[in-house]
C-alpha cells in the first residue's frame, strides 16, 4: 500500500521545482528502468508490480515498493502505466572544455519540446556523442516526457546546462573547436567538410538559432531539400529540431 | 456565435469515424492554413478571429465564421488555439501503380504515433517524396495531431491506404521497383547503392517491419550505430521511426 505521503511525493518531483530540491528524477516501464539498473544511474527507490519484481533483479541497494497496477497508475506521468517506476538520484556533470576537446558535441540552443529533447538524447546516443550542452533555457532533461523519449539513453549522455554564449566564448579561446550551425543560405552538409572536434548548434523549433550566437558559428552549413513546392511565405519547408539533429549527426559519423 | 450544433460537428471530425462520414479533416492555426488555401486541398470553412480576417486573403467559395477566441478554444483540437481553424475536403487519391515507377516511395507498416506520421509526411516533403502508402492500421493521416505535426506538408503529398501484401505483390508483377526495408544485419545505407525507383518500408515504432512483409524486400539496409554502449537485452540501441526514416531519405536523395 502506498501512502499519502509516498504518492505525494512521487507526483512532485513530475515538476521541475521539487527535482531540483531533491536532486531526483523518475523514470518509467520495463524498457527504461532495466536500463538504468546496469547504468551510472543511482537508482534509489523502485515502485513496481510483483510481475516486474518476480523478473528483475535489484539491488539491494535500492528501496523496492511492491504495488498494484491502480495504485502504479496514481504516481505514473504515463498516458498507461507499465509495471514501474523508479526514483534515481539527477547525475550532476561538471563541464570541463578540455574533455570536449577533439570530439562531436551537441549544443542546444532553446529546444522547448520535451519529446524533441528526447529525441535528441537518443539520436547522440546512436552516433556515439557523450556530450550535449543546453542554454538554461532549454527544456530540462530530467523532465518526465524527454526520460521517457529518450528510451533509456539518458542515462549514456552526459547533459549540461549553461550560459551559452560565456560557453563559446570560452572555447574560443581554450579548445578551438568549430562551431557548424544550420542557417538559410549555409554550405550543403553533403559536400562539407565535417571535422570530428566539432560543436553542432541545434537551434529553438520556430525560431531556429539566437542571433547572439551567429557570431561564434565558424562553418554555416545546410540540409539540402529535394521539395518541388514553395510555402506560402516563399521560405523553404522546415525540418523538425531532432530530424535535422539525426541528419547532420549522420553525415558527421558516415565519412 | 457558434451554435452548438456548429460546435458538435466540428469536434465530431476530431474522430476518424465521423471524418470518414463527411469525408471532412480540420487544420488550425496561421502557420498552416494559409499552406492549405494555396494548396489543392479544398478549404469548405473557415473558424477565425477578426484578427485572422484581416491578414488573410479568403477565397469567395469558402465559408467563413469569425469568432472570439474563447470560442475558438472550444472547437480547437490544440493545446492552444491559433487564430484559426479550418475544415477541408480530404482528398481521395486513387493508388495507380504506374505513378510509383521510377520514383521514391515510402511504405509504412503501421506507424502508430500521429506525431512520428506527421514527421514522416514532412520529411518527404523535404526530400521530394510524392507518395506514401500506408497499411490500414497505419494511424489516419487526417487525426488533428498528425495533420498539425506535418506543418503544412499535408497539402503536398499523397497518402494512401491499402493493404501492404496485395500492394507489394502487385508492384512486383508489374513495375518491379527495388524494396528496401531497415532490418538487424542489413547492409550499411552508407555503403549500399540505391536507386532512385525505390520503396523504403519503415515499420511499427516497437515491432520494426511485420513478418508477412519480409519475404518482398530485396534490400537489407541498416543505419549503423557509433553508440559506445550495449543495451541490456544486448540488442543495438534503436532510433525513432521519424529519425530513422529522414536518415534513409537523406542517403537516397544525397548521391
């Protein structure tokens, strides 16, 4: 039986206020939590069906709450709940330039979707990238909806949040690494050199990239499209955030 | 004023039942409609602000209602109403086998989520995809979520529904396009030759391509992972349908 307070508690930490009180995060259902128990992931508590507990091993470490489905429903962010949910400690990373040195690394600049985050997270992970670097404003990773997008990869990529612009300028005077940002009018990615120190600029849903950041980008680059019609505004369609991310990131890895 | 009735019908085609019944879709917001008066989709009425009215050019042929945005929020399908909602004649394209030959096609196998359908559509736009056909259980292209996911793209490509066996069996006899399908062990998309009169099948967001489907694929291709990780079930990591479909896109459209 869960109390009161327990359903309380699981249910704010859905808002972003309370993770940070508590440095905790949730995640949820047999494909994500698995995941986590093999991963850097401190999981603390675990709040699962005898299903989920008669399959899966925990450790001992972890505080475990033996639930039925209707009471799992009571503290899940899911549209259906799935077996369980488990409370983890919020990795906290320290952003070190020279560890981004001579690598691919994602910077994203006002994502606001969570399920595009997500997206996002799980496509670094395919393409090997360990780091991704958000403006504060970006939505935050920790967020319910991007764990659940993410399919378990949250807990590979190592995410920070900063001030972006003290970021690039930074770089610009330690690790040199070129900046590629997407822009109207930039080099098409298929005929660009795409160096592996790198930063890619992945900018908001509608606005695209703050012009405060156009000075740091080195490399302009663009995804060519193949459309035969023009929008109303004359502008070329629009590729969503996370479909251009996995667009570019496959163009860097495949050379 | 809207009248309840008006109310009632226009929340009615938020269902696929009633849809189908009418033969009707809704679009919303400025982004979107205008795409749609340019468009070959006929536009039946128009559910606007004043604000709307003034900065938008209406053709005489289409009915028009200019309501406050409380009422808007009541017949609206989103989150947040946007000025504008529009109700539209779904267009019935009739599948001909003929106008596939030559030509990149998508075949989807049950794509279940209306946000990875509307990404989907808008990749093929972008990549100058004509046409998409879908198994019957694909999610229907015209559900709110997925017409609003598509941006616009709607408009632009045409979409069929049919069943995929009879579809694939027919297109061999007849046309003999090459069928490329994304499958564990499958040929690098990097490496592979692909031609240009193509049908690429994507598969279900969990289940990939259903078995029925295997025996018509001519070419295994897979997206291959840089990822520094194995999963628990010891499986690669997965990507989005969306994403795995405009990485595939890409390749084909870059040589």
């Amino acid at each position: 039986m869960l109390s009161k307070n327990q359903i309380k508690f699981v249910n704010s930490l859905k808002q972003k206020k309370y993770r940070e009180e508590h440095n905790l995060f949730i995640a949820e259902g047999t494909k994500i939590v698995p995941e986590l128990f093999v991963s850097d992931i401190i999981v603390k508590q675990v709040y699962a069906t005898s299903e989920f507990f008669r399959n899966n091993k925990i450790a001992s470490t972890i505080e475990r709450f033996e639930i039925k489905e209707n009471e799992l429903e009571r503290i899940s962010a899911l549209m259906t709940a799935n077996e369980v949910l488990a409370v983890c400690e919020t990795p906290q990373h320290q952003l070190k330039m020279d560890s981004l040195k001579d690598k691919l690394t994602l910077v994203l600049d006002d994502i606001k979707d969570p399920g595009n985050l997500g997206t996002i997270i799980r496509i670094a992970d395919w393409f090997g990238i360990e780091n991704i670097v958000c403006n504060n404003d970006t939505v935050n990773a920790f967020n319910p909806k991007v764990v659940q997008a993410t399919m378990g990869s949250i807990s590979r990529i190592k995410i920070y949040y900063t001030d972006l612009i003290d970021f690039l300028k930074n770089q610009e005077s330690s690790i040199k690494n070129q900046v590629f940002g997407a822009l109207l009018g930039g080099e098409s990615i298929y005929e660009k050199t795409l160096p592996l120190n790198s930063f890619i600029i992945i900018g908001n849903e509608s606005k695209g990239i703050s012009e405060k950041l156009l000075p740091f980008i080195t490399d302009k680059i663009s995804i060519p499209s193949f459309s035969h019609y023009k929008t109303v505004s004359g502008e070329a369609e629009s590729l969503n955030a996370a479909v251009a991310t996995s667009i570019i990131c496959s163009e860097f890895r495949r050379r």
